[in-house]
C-alpha cells in the first residue's frame, strides 16, 4: 500500500484506553512538528487499526502494544504488514529494553514510555519515525535497484579478473569508477592492490578456502582506493574452471555500499542516540549502566550516576523560544563531556534532563563519593559559566542528584530512582546544588506515593467532606460561610487539608477534587435557599490556580449551577493573590464571564502575595479577604495595624467589600471593626464545623 504524502499529517492512535488515548491527542495538539496535524484517528483495537490504515493511510501510528485482540510483537507485525511504509511508534508502559529492541526489530521505528513522556518529547518520536522511515525506504529501495542491476546490468557493477595467481587481467569502467585506478594502473598488478589493511590473515584465509571447497566467495570487505579512501564493499569472487575441472582464471564483481551504510548507522544512530544533542539516549545509557554494573561485580570498584536537571528551563523555553532552548541543551552537553572522562558516559534522558555515569572509581565508597563530588562540582562551575547564543548572554545551573552503585543488588531502576530523588533534594536546597542520595528520601517519597493512592481512592469513594466556617457581620449575624473540604480517611482518621491539597495540586488530582467541591457547595446553597431562615446565606468556595486556568473552568462552573439549580448569586469564589502572576488576561476574561452569570468573587489572602494595583483595579472583584497573618497581631504590632487599615482603606476608595480571616478574639474583632471592617470569619466566631454542626449556629447567630 503505497502512501500519498500530503502537507498535514494523518496520526492514528491505537489505544484501548480513552484516557491514555486523550493525554496523546493533546500531546499531540502540543508538539512542535514541521508539518501541522490534520487528523488524530482513534484505533480502539487491532481490527479497527487495520481499517483506519486501509481507509486514510496515516502518515504515523502511535502504537500500544497491548490491545483486548493482539499483543506484543504481532501487534507491530500486523500493522507493519498492512502498512509497510507507515513509521510506527510503540506505546508502551513496560519499561523492558528486550522488547523494545525486540519491537525495533519486528518493524518499529521509536518508542514511548507510557506517564514519561509530554509533548516535546511525543513530538520528538514522531519527527524522528518520520526520519527514520524515509532512511529505511531509501535503504529498501536501495537494495532493490542493486538486485535489479546485478541481474539486467552486471556489467555496471565493478568486475575484474585474475589468473590463479591473482594477477589482474581486465578490469570494467565500473571498477575505474569504484576503485580510482584506470585499467592501464591495475592490470598487471596483483589483486591485493585495494587492499585496506584492516582484515588479518585469518579472514583471507576463510575466504580462499571458502573459494577452493565452493568454488566462490562472497561478503562484506573493506578495501582501500586510489586516493587512501578505505571504503566498505560487497565483494564476489567466482572461481573459472575449464573442462577438466581446474582453475584457470577468478571473477569477481564488488559494488561500493558506503551509501548503505551509512544509512544503516545513521538508524543506529537515531536508536541509540539524541538526534538534538548527539549524546546517548535513554536506551544506550541503560545498556551501558547493565554492563557496567557488570564490571563492578567482577572488578570491585565504585561507579556513580549523576542525574542532572536545568534550573528554571522550561521559563527560558517559554520566554525565549525552543529554538535558543535547544542552543542552550547543545551547549550543555558540550560542556559536560569536557568534564569527564573519555571511559564515562554522559547521556540525555530528555527535555532538560542529563546523566553522567562515572565509572572504574574507587573501591573504597568513601573515597569514590569525593570523586564523585569533585566530578559533581566541576560540573556546576562549568555550567555557571555564561552561554552566548545568538549574540546574546544566557545563565543557566545545574540542580545534581548522585548515588553510587554501591552493592550489586541495586537494579538499573532503583539507580536512577536515587539519582533522581537526590536531584529534586538538590532543588529543594536551593537549587545549583549537589545532594548524594539519602535513604529517608525514599521513605518519604513512599509514604507520598501511598497518600496519593489512597486520595484517589478516597475521590471514588466519596471519603471528602465539606466543613462550613461562619462569616458574619459586624452585628454578629450570620452572613454566610466558606466551604473548607476534609478527607476522612478510613485508617489515618480525619486528614487536614495542609497534608492532601499540595499533593493533589502536584498531582492533578486537584481538578476532580475542586469540581466535587463546587458541586457539593451548590448542591448545600439550593438546600439553605429553600428555607426562609437561611435563604440569605452565602457560600465561598476555593478555587486552585490548576483548576482556575483549565480551559473549562467557566463551562464547568456554570454547568454545575445549571444541574444543581443553586443561586449564582449566592456562590462566592475566592481565588488566591499569588494566581495573578500568570496570565491576568485569561484571569480577567474568565471572572468576567462568571460575573455575567451572577457569580461573585473573593481576593483571598490579600496583601501576601504579588499583585499589581494596576491589574487589581480591572478585576471584576467583590471582596477582598485581609489575611490571617496580619490578624493574628492587628492589636500589638504597629505594622500589621497598618497593613489591615491600608487593605481596608483601598477597598473602600475601591468599591469593596472586606472581611478579615482567622479572628480569634473580640479585641481583634473590635480593632478592626474601628479601621471599618465590617465582616469576619475566625474562631472566636466558629471552627469549621460539619454541616450538621454548622446549622445549629443558626440559632445562635440569626
């Protein structure tokens, strides 16, 4: 099935799971390709992947492996057979080298490890399958007009002939052609006139016995030309017998396959190596951890990886473009190969990520972690240094996490594991850094992964509840509350808020979890609005700066106060100082729609973060929240005092309302109350309370 190249790229996926499916289109949506995407075709299983192949042809299949009708390498044969032409790149979540050279092999041109890869990295595998696929079929139809030539055209082939003792008689123009020698400068002279000097005896000699037992030979051999250019040939060499049986003369024919391969190492090359920075990949640098795991088995001497991360890459990346992001990572690596040793390997993992395996260190683990350590400072120094791209000066630093290889039970992945974790403490330190790896890491790293477990499961089964905090007003009645969520947690009891919000930030999870959120809260306002006593109240909900910069935060918004039936009027959304560092636009266009539609907003934690008035007086505000940690001392520290009676004082000559957070005393509330704060929430007033608890201060407060 021959493929038309069009100008947009046809991608098809073949995936069974509609999530994985759905990360890969955006990533695909992302990535930075020479030709745009016109269409990403979903494939659930192999059937179906099949027909799509026959019905649009795709430019390339994002292939997973594992399908509900095919598995493993058939999948990739399959498709390979349907599809000769088509670049495939494997999908897979088993990070197993076997059956991804196994893959390879059956027809694949990359592969990607599911959950490690984004959108630079998707569009990376695909540029290069594209690549890799032209080389392949210039190489295929490469052969091909070899045998046809060698078939209908032996004569253009290079032919010279010999008599039994190898002088040379007659030569071809092909052979001129190859060789450089004319047929006046080879006849005569004996046939090892090309010879390149780099077969010992022992080839020679398997040859011409080859030659006497079969009456020919035939192989790769690499001989010398005119000019001292050593050059790869396929060489064939037929012994001429006449009637009585006896050698008289040889034929041979040879064809230059220095176009071969080099298209056969530039592949190998692409396999093994980063096409940006021509380091080792991921694949190769694994392959040379397991041997040298190997060596240090055998030999009893230390070796070390150093997993390398650019501090605040990806801002340069967005600032200045992926063209100087690229400028700057082949700097980089430059550099860091000056700092080892021509027997060390230094790869690219991807992105902005590098590693430096050390290896033939000391015995003693003492004396090759300040080996290490030096290797490790030379690299910081040598990274500080300033880069010049394009004319202009750049900085960038290294953040380093090393381990060594320590006893032979430790596996290539808990290596990298360490390297890794050791990096993110060398961030945490401050960055431009070097931390060895520490054991508790890991513990503390395990205990987060189980938290994460279980918030999942505690989403699924509805282990989140709602806790409501009293607002009131001057007079001391009750106005509204704000909705603080709590996981109850079947074996660790109630888990506050301060342990699980990070991790779901981090983690993505906080998307789920606002949007529960916010339905829950509706869900409480159409209950309080059906009865007279707390028809009035209103209800502020935090929203996070992941779920308030999703694409579909107002869609989403506004759908829940449609299924839900709750008063937008009534729904109060607080959002944090510190999310209008990024992007105010989008921020202002979003409140501005929400605001249309009724719903009001709260600036939370007012006065701690970073925010410019000029961006402050064009948000459609309603309120803004004076911050607990300005109302904790409001009474005896004069700067505080201050700080409160500014906030107060601007949201008046503003328009706005304000209401102080965490009072815990009536001489708090009485101070504010005489700079012109009219609402407050704290504990002198309520804890967050259960909504059953929570409605019994109906009677209290009114």
């Amino acid at each position: 099935m021959k493929k038309v190249i069009s100008q947009a790229l046809t991608l098809l996926v073949v995936e069974d799971d509609p999530g994985d499916f759905g990360l890969i289109r955006v990533s695909v949506r992302l990535a930075k390709l020479e030709r745009s995407v016109d269409s990403v075709i979903w494939a659930k299983t192999l059937a179906e992947a099949i027909e799509q192949c026959r019905q649009h042809r795709p430019d390339v299949v994002l292939l997973d492996l594992s399908l509900p009708d095919s598995s493993g390498l058939a999948t990739v044969q399959a498709i390979r057979a349907i599809a000769p032409d088509t670049p495939i790149v494997v999908l897979t979540g088993r990070d197993d080298n076997t059956l991804v050279v196994a893959a390879l092999e059956a027809g694949a041109q990359d592969y990607l490890l599911k959950g490690h890869f984004d959108h630079d990295t998707l569009g990376r595998a695909v540029r290069n399958a594209l690549v890799r696929e032209k080389l392949e079929s210039r190489m295929r139809h490469a052969e091909a007009e070899l045998r046809i030539a060698a078939t209908a055209f032996e004569s253009q082939e290079g032919i010279f002939v010999t008599n039994v003792e190898g002088i040379i008689l007659k030569v071809n123009h092909a052979f001129t052609e190859i060789t450089g020698y004319s047929a006046a400068e080879a006849v005569g002279q004996n046939a090892s006139l090309t010879k390149s000097g780099r077969h010992d005896a022992a080839f020679y000699a398997a040859m011409w016995k080859s030659i006497q037992t079969a009456g020919a030979w035939k192989g790769e051999i690499w001989n010398r030309r005119k000019n001292g250019e050593v050059y790869p040939e396929w060489l064939t060499i037929t012994a001429v017998k006449n009637s009585q049986g006896e050698t008289t003369h040889y034929v041979s024919t040879l064809t230059d396959i220095t176009a071969r391969k080099q298209a056969e190492d530039e592949i190998r090359h692409l396999a093994f190596y980063d096409p940006l920075t021509r380091l080792p990949n991921r694949r190769l640098l694994l392959d040379r951890l397991q041997q040298a795991l190997a060596s240090k088995a055998r030999s009893g001497r230390e070796g070390a990886l150093l997993f390398i991360d650019l501090d605040n890459f990806k801002d340069l990346n967005d600032t200045l473009g992926h063209d100087i992001g690229d400028r700057l990572l082949q700097q980089v690596a430059q550099r860091l190969v000056t700092c080892v040793r021509e027997g060390d390997t230094v790869a690219r993992l991807g992105g902005d990520e590098f590693v430096v395996m050390l290896e033939d260190l000391s015995k003693s683990s003492r004396e090759a972690a300040t080996q290490t350590e030096t290797v490790g400072e030379k690299i910081i120094i040598t990274l500080n240094q300033t880069y010049l791209i394009e004319g202009h000066e750049q900085h960038s630093t290294p953040s380093i996490g090393a381990t060594l290889f320590g006893s032979g039970q430790n596996s290539v992945d808990e290596l990298l594991k360490r390297a890794d974790l050791a990096m993110y403490q060398a961030k945490a330190a401050g960055r431009n850094t070097m931390r060895f790896f520490d054991p508790e890491m890991q513990a503390v790293v395990a205990a987060r992964a189980a938290l994460e477990a279980d918030l999942r499961r505690g989403l699924q089964e509805e282990q989140l509840l709602l806790y409501y905090q009293a607002q009131v007003d001057s007079a001391g009645k009750l106005t509204g509350a704000e909705a603080l969520v709590r996981w109850q947690h079947p074996q660790r009891g109630l888990v506050p808020p301060f342990e699980f919000i990070p991790l779901a930030e981090d983690t993505g999870l906080i998307l789920p979890l606002g949007h529960w959120v916010l339905a829950t809260a509706c869900a409480q306002l159409v209950v309080w609005s059906a009865q007279e006593a707390t028809a009035h109240l209103s209800l502020a909900v935090n929203v996070s700066a992941r779920q308030f910069h999703h694409e579909d935060f107002v869609a989403q918004v506004i759908a829940v106060l449609e299924q839900t039936g709750a008063p937008p009027h009534k729904l109060k959304l607080e959002l944090t100082e510190s999310m209008l560092v990024h992007d105010i636009e989008d921020i202002i266009v979003k409140m501005a729609a929400l605001k249309e539609a009724g719903v009001s907003f709260s600036l939370d934690d007012f006065g701690t973060g970073y925010s410019s008035l000029s961006y402050l007086k064009r948000l459609p505000l309603d309120q803004l929240k004076i911050d607990q940690s300005f109302v904790r001392n409001v009474c005896n520290d004069f700067n505080d005092g201050a700080i409160a009676q500014a906030i107060i004082a601007l949201s008046q000559t503003m328009g706005l309302s304000v209401i102080a957070e965490g009072v815990e005393t009536e001489e708090q509330r009485d101070f504010l109350g005489r700079l012109g704060c009219q609402a407050y929430q704290g504990y002198l007033f309520s804890r967050p309370l259960p909504v059953g608890e929570f409605e019994k201060l109906f009677k209290i407060f009114g």
